[in-house]
C-alpha cells in the first residue's frame, strides 16, 4: 500500500506522464488577464492543492529536465507568469491561513491565497476585539492577486511613507529546483529572501509567505482638486500631518490643458477609534464600468464625472486596510468593444519614477510627448513610494513618485508599437532624473533603458544561474532579457 507522500509522487509523476491527446487537447494557451497580449502556449497546466503536490510537481519536473513557469492570478503584463513549452503550475488552489499570531500581529498563509480571503480570514478570527491586527498595504486597482504574485514583483500600494512589499515580509518559504523546501528571511539564507522577492519567481517557487501586520486604524478621506505644481508641497504637508494614505489622480483629457496638470488628490487621516466607520457611497462594477466606457470616448466628461464623486465622499471614513480594497473588471475591454465597436485593444500600463521634487516638469512634459504621439491616456494617478534597500532588483532606488499610466492600445503591430514608442519615451524623460520604471508591465524598454535604471540586472541573472544552475525556473520575460543582456 502506497504512502500518503508515495501517492503524491506517482499522482505527479502521472501528470507529467506523456499521453494520447486529442487535437484539441494537445495545446494549452493561457495569457494575462488586463492587457490580453501574452498569449503563451505550454506544456502543461497544473493546480497543485497542497505544499506536498508542489514539491513532487518541482521534483518530478526536474528529473525530466523541464522548464518550470508559475502563475497566480496573472496580471503581470510582461510575460514573467508563463514560458513557452514549460510545466505551468497555476498556484491558486494553495489558499489557506496556516497560522496567525494575535500577540505580535505574524500571519502564514499559503502563496495562492488572494487578498480578499486574507482579510476575511484575520478579521474573522478577531471579531468583537477592540485591538485588531490589518494589513499595511497592497496593490491598487484589483484584489484578486495572489500573496505570492505580489512578492514577487514586490508590489506597493497607496502608503505616503511605505516602501514596497517587501518591508511587510518576515519570512517565506521556497521550494527549489530539487523540490526541497528553504526558509527564507532576513536572518537566514539573507541572499535569497532579496532575490525571490521581486524575482519574478525565478529562484524557486515561494509556497507560504508570513506578513507582518500593523494595527487597524480608522481613516478619514479628505479629497480636493489641486495642480500638479502644488503636488510635492501637499504631498509633504499631508506626511507632516500624519495622513497614511494619497493619491493623485489626473485628469486624462488630451484636449484640455489641464491634461495631466489638474487632478483630484485624495488622502487618508487617522481619526478617534470611537468614530463610527461610515461610507455611504460606493462605486458598483457597473458604475466603474460607465466611467471606464466614457473614458474611452469622452474623457474630459469622465474626468468631471469622477471628480465630482470624490468631492461627494469627502469626510467618508473607512478601515485602514478594507479601504484598501477596489473592483476589478477582468473583461471590461470584451464589454466595452462590445458596447461602443472598434478594434480589439486593451489598456497597457506603465509606472515611471522621479525625484519627488521633478514631479511637475516630469508630468508637463510627459503631456507634451503623449499629445505630440496621439497617444490615449485612459487612467493616471501618481502615488509616493519610500526607497528600498532590501530586494535585490529593487525598483524603487530612492523615495520617488511613482506616476501610473494606462495606454489604450491597439492589439495590431503598429497599435502595440504605438505603446511601446511612448512608454521608451516616458522612460527617457525620467532617466535623466535618476529615476527609473517598473519591470512588471511590458518588455518594451531599450537595452540602455534597462542597464539606466537597473545596472544590477546582468548580475541578478548571474545569480539566477547560482541558485538555480539547471534553469529550471523560467518565463519568457527572464529569457527575453538573458538573450538581450548576452546579445551586449
């Protein structure tokens, strides 16, 4: 009679096992979901449901000599979920809490947990306590990432005075290349915690992560319309007055002079735990998606339209970390070309960062050069990030602001070069501010780009090659820039 962990292994072996397939079955395509212009075919797709099936999946792999991808919920536009022909493991049925500490606040949860779950999980087993643990931080714009997804692109949220993810983590464990399990934190295997998060899940496969909670507080929103000039200052006066959260959000009318030089500029105070929490407007799917549909077609009237329904929330109050959460519509570009017509297209993001101080003159440029290259803007904000001195592919070199375009691009060659030549071009209006951009989004970056912002970047692969020497760990970003960085 097998054992349970015998079991496990021929159960893996068998997945990986060659068999008949039908015409049909024979190819496996998988792709992001935002940009939908990662169209990948491989080998297979698997959803391990436990810790055990994911190391015999990594094991069985390696002896057979196969690539190895990982995914969560893939909203990464750049290709780093999915490598041509590889073993695609889908992580998200590895979605449990498996332990949180209420005395210091240190929760484990398994890597395909999403945040909604986390959230719910924690605030469930605090109910009626008046002392309550919550998270710091996390992505903006969608909750439906995976905790592990998040670490490895080393996500940031809204925080005024927060660096990246990785600030929030205690300690993780990886699963290598010989399906062996590795404790990874600041005080042990030090190299490897810097490299895996923001890695892009290429030294292994991180099953559990634990975070560091932070107490719960209660926000007020406090909204009003300023320009981009008085951005830095009320950035700063906002810090000093101990506001926790903010963005900016622009206006993206390329008609109007206020083009990305006017915006709503929203942040979050801690106010008295006796307040009662009170937001009585909300925004629905359906109200994200009208706002989303009138910027397609008319965004000057969008811009007024989102303005005005901030203003009417300002004095709203909210939880430190539900606050944090926001809708996704995962096919909204399927519904609206379905609604309006035109071609198919999606948006493409990118984040570029500045020096706080060149924010202005950045973003004056920056509408110059869009409107110079008819590029449509369809979503912007600006956020703050502080300087990370941990992960090793750091993004975030120094305290920057962090500017967030969504391009409205064409899924054509030349609508995807469109986005490519304006985003290379934002990209040279921040280099020579020291500033640098976000490797999540797309691959569209120039070779000296890349070295510019991230001169680590040849000996991040190096030691790519010293954790993982069988290159079993990969995706088509990672082969896209070893084939580009060997090529110089």
């Amino acid at each position: 009679m097998l054992t349970r962990r015998e079991f496990i292994r021929t159960a893996a072996l068998f997945a990986l096992a060659p068999r008949i397939l039908t015409a049909r079955e024979r190819e496996i395509w998988v792709n992001d979901v935002h940009s939908q212009l990662n169209r990948t075919r491989v080998r297979e797709l698997l959803k391990p449901r436990t810790r055990d099936e994911l190391a015999e999946i990594v094991h069985s792999a390696s002896r057979k000599g196969l690539p190895i991808s990982v995914s969560g919920c893939r909203h990464s536009m750049g290709g780093q979920q999915f490598a041509t022909d590889s073993i695609c493991i889908d992580a998200r049925s590895l979605d449990r809490v498996i332990s949180f500490d209420q005395e210091s606040g240190l929760i484990e949860a398994e890597v395909g947990i999403r945040w909604p779950k986390l959230i719910r999980t924690y605030l469930d087993a605090q109910a009626g306590k008046a002392k309550q643990w919550g998270i710091a931080q996390k992505q903006t714009g969608a909750d439906t990432f995976t905790l592990g997804g998040s670490l490895s692109s080393n996500v940031h949220g809204r925080g005024l005075a927060m660096k990246p993810l990785i600030s929030d983590v205690e300690s993780f464990t990886l699963v290598n290349a010989d399906g062996k399990s590795v404790r990874c934190s600041r005080d042990g295997n030090n190299e490897l915690f810097r490299l895996a998060i923001g890695g892009y899940g290429l030294f292994g496969l991180i099953s559990s992560v634990t975070l560091r909670l932070v107490p719960r507080q209660k926000l007020r929103r406090v909204v009003e319309i300023i320009r981009a000039d008085d951005l830095p200052k009320r950035f700063e006066e906002r810090i000093a007055e101990k506001f926790l959260y903010g963005d900016f959000q622009f206006s993206v009318d390329e008609k109007s002079s206020e083009f990305l030089q006017r915006g709503v500029f929203s942040c979050y105070e801690p106010i008295d735990e006796h307040e009662p929490v009170v937001a009585k407007k909300e925004l629905s799917d359906d109200d994200w998606l009208d706002l989303l549909r009138l910027a397609y077609t008319d965004r000057g009237k969008a811009f007024k339209r989102y303005s005005d329904y901030y203003l009417s929330t300002n004095g709203q109050t909210y939880w430190s970390d539900t606050n944090q959460l926001s809708a996704y519509l995962p096919n909204y570009a399927q519904k609206i070309r379905d609604e309006i017509g035109g071609q198919e297209s999606s948006l493409i993001i990118t984040e570029v960062y500045v020096p706080r101080p060149d924010l202005p003159n950045f973003l004056a440029q920056a509408a110059e050069l869009l409107r110079s290259n008819r590029t449509i803007v369809i979503y912007g904000t600006v956020r703050l990030i502080e300087k990370d001195d941990e992960s090793f592919l750091a993004w975030a070199k120094e305290s920057y602001a962090c500017v967030i375009f969504n391009l409205l691009t064409l899924h054509t060659p030349a609508g995807i070069e469109a986005s490519a030549r304006s985003f290379r071009s934002l990209i040279d209006l921040a280099v020579p501010r020291s500033g640098s951009y976000y490797l999540t989004y797309h691959k569209f970056a120039k070779p000296e780009q890349i070295m510019a912002c991230y001169p680590q970047f040849k000996q991040f692969l190096d030691l790519k090659t010293k954790y993982d020497p069988s290159d079993r760990f990969q995706s088509d970003w990672y082969r896209y820039y070893r084939k580009l960085l060997a090529s110089r």
